[in-house]
C-alpha cells in the first residue's frame, strides 16, 4: 500500500510554479480596437460635463453645466467618439427644475458627413428630478463615428444642470472594416 500511495503521490503532483517572473506579468504594449473589443465586449464610458461643449450654460467650479434660463440652441453637446457597433444605454445625470422640458438626442455622422438621429426622447418634468434625468437604449449594426449626445432645453425658464454622461455598451462588436 505505501508503494502505491507513493507511486499516486508523484502523478498526481500540482504543476510547479513558472519560474519566469516576466510569463506572470500583465501584457503590455498597444493592441488594436479590434482585439481590444475581443477581450472586453462590455465597457461604460463616463464624460464628465466640463468635456461637453455648450451654446450657453455656465460650468461651475463644482464641475456642472448650469442654466436658469434657455437661448436658442443645445444645452450641451458631444463628446464625439467613435464607438463600436453594438448595444447602448446613455444616461444623462444632473438635475432638472419641475416644469423643465427638455430632448436627449443621440446622433453620429454618416459616409457624406452629416450628423443623423439615432435616437431621441422628450422629457417633461412635473417636479424637481435629480440622478438620471434622461436615458436612451439603442443598438448600431455599424459604427457610431463623432458619437455625440445633444440636451436641448424646450422650456425657456425651467433650470437645468448636467453633470455628467455614461455611455454604456454592451455586446460590442469590431468594425469589419477595422
């Protein structure tokens, strides 16, 4: 019996630790969008408000684009990414006065250029929201090239202060082209 435990004891030895600390460490180096993609098909993106552009809000010191009152115009715009095909949820979040109304557009540029609607939602607001004040879920089965997100104030007097984006995606997908 000792032989056989013996004869076992060997076979069934774990591997023996890597001895090459470099085999151990993290890859390093640039990998393209494509394998990028592969290795992480879901991602949230979060744009803070002071790397949005404005017609007319102030950012204040604490990092928020505010306005009491609303021109002509977008509230805000951007970031202009390019985003992967695939899934996505955009939330806006700030704050928003009872009697805001305001639209949350989602667009990109086609082959000839021009910003197109991907997808849009009104809001109306009967009391005082803070947190998400709007949410878009939409899918692209191509790339999304100079992504932005416009807020456009309907109501001239109602205020409105965003603080942030987060793009989120899901079941992203390389370009074929890419």
């Amino acid at each position: 019996p000792l032989a056989l435990a013996e004869r076992l004891r060997a076979r069934l030895q774990p591997p023996a630790a890597p001895r090459d600390e470099a085999r151990l460490a993290w890859p390093s180096g640039d990998i393209g969008f494509s394998l990028f993609v592969a290795q992480w098909p879901d991602l949230t993106i979060e744009v803070p408000a002071a790397q949005l552009y404005t017609r007319y809000a102030v950012l204040g010191a604490d990092g928020v684009l505010r306005a009491e009152r609303h021109g002509k115009g977008a509230f805000c715009y951007g970031p202009y990414l390019n985003l992967p095909a695939g899934r996505y949820r955009v939330r806006i979040f700030g704050e928003a006065a009872a009697g805001a109304e305001y639209t949350a557009r989602v667009a990109c540029s086609v082959e000839d250029r021009k910003s197109v609607p991907v997808c849009e939602k009104r809001y109306v607001r009967d009391g005082r929201s803070s947190g998400a004040i709007a949410e878009l879920v939409f899918a692209s089965d191509i790339e999304l090239r100079n992504f932005e997100v416009v807020v456009t104030a309907t109501s001239r007097s109602a205020a409105i202060a965003v603080a942030a984006l987060a793009i989120t995606g899901a079941g992203l997908r390389p370009d074929p082209e890419s």
